[in-house]
C-alpha cells in the first residue's frame, strides 16, 4: 500500500509480519522502540516532501518506522515505512535520514542527524539491544526476564560519503577532523567541552565547520 504523495514522490507502507511488531513478552524489561508513544512528523524523499501529516514510531531493535495516518488507530493498524536510500523521516523535530550502513554498504540504516555542515554531518545510531533470558534451574536461582538496553555509536560523515566512528578516546577523536585537529582540541579544552555529552559533541563539530 502507498501513502498519498506530492511531487511524484511515493512512499511505501508494508504490513508488519506476526511477531514483527515486538520481540518481548510482558515479562521483559524495556522496549525495542526508541520512544513508546507515536509523535506527529512527516516524510520525505529527495527533499521532496511525500507526506506532510503522519503519527511515527521508530524500533531501534530492528531499524524500521512503525506509521498510522490517524493517532487514534490501534497499533494493529499500524504499519511499516519501507526503508529507501537517503529517505528523511522528521518526527518531533528530530530527522532520521537513511544511508547505506557504515560497516556494509550493501544495507540502509537509520542515522539521527545531529548536525550537518560544509565539511562534516554528526550522526547518531541509535540501536536496541536484547538479550535473552532464562528460567531458573533451580529452586534456588531465579528467573532472568529478556532485556532491551540502549546503545548509541556516533559518526562524523564527509561530504563523500565516508564514515567515521568516534571513538571513546577523545584525542583519536580531534585526530578525526585531520589537518584542524589541533584548534578542535584547543577550542574543546578551552570550554570543556565533553565529548559524552550531545550537545558538546554537536557544538564541537559545528565549530570544525566553521574553520
């Protein structure tokens, strides 16, 4: 099924597979969805804006959108929003946009846009683990539940098209921003700037821009 379109521009929706939806029990602490309420955004495809009015939800376990034209529809009537190459998916003011997946060129994820400029755009990955639980064996252990925990890996990503992770490190961090890597550590140090923090992270990579 698609959803109406302008400028020509089609966006698919696909039905989600029994068991597609959640791979948790009520048991299970945590979700694989980023957020557990659906937020008003729009979609778009190369800039063109393909629908202007949607209710979204993102599974960061499985890197897909989860759409319902009306919010008060059940999530049954939910249904997927088919991934397509440089896809922007805005939803509460954040942009997701979708690019060929940094370790395999061959796959499209869903990359938060934190910040674009001139020379490099800061992404984040937003990714829900699970790990599986287990029974007790015996009377004197207890029941392990199933559990999604969060995990983000930040990249820098060059106007070709190249990514780069950024490491835990952060002066293999300033080594990133290659022939200006001395005036981005200078400018971290002299506002103390952490590199764990968001906003420090977007601030910093704005500044290299601006060189």
């Amino acid at each position: 099924m698609s959803t109406s379109m302008r400028n020509g521009a089609q966006v698919n929706m696909l039905g989600v597979a029994p068991g597609g939806r959640l791979v948790t029990d009520e048991n299970t602490k945590g979700s694989p969805f980023l957020e557990e309420d659906y937020a008003p955004g729009s979609l778009y495809l190369s800039e063109d804006l393909a629908v202007a009015k949607i209710y979204l939800k993102y599974n960061a376990h499985r890197d897909y959108f989860l759409a319902k034209i009306d919010p008060l529809h059940s999530d049954d009537q939910a249904q997927g929003v088919t991934k397509t190459l440089n896809m922007k998916v805005i939803m509460n003011n954040d942009v997701y946009v979708a690019l060929p997946n940094a370790e395999n060129r061959y796959d499209l994820q869903y990359y938060q846009v934190m910040s674009e400029g001139p020379k490099m755009s800061l992404l984040k990955k937003n990714t829900k683990l699970f790990k599986e639980g287990f029974r007790a064996s015996t009377h004197l252990t207890r029941d392990v539940p199933s559990t999604y925990s969060d995990r983000s890996v930040y990249y820098l990503r060059d106007t070709e098209g190249n990514f780069f992770e950024i490491p835990k490190s952060s002066k293999k961090t300033f080594a990133l921003f290659k022939d200006h890597s001395k005036e981005v550590a200078s400018t971290a140090k002299k506002y103390k700037l952490n590199l764990k923090n968001d906003a420090d992270l977007v601030r910093l990579v704005s500044y290299y821009n601006r060189l």
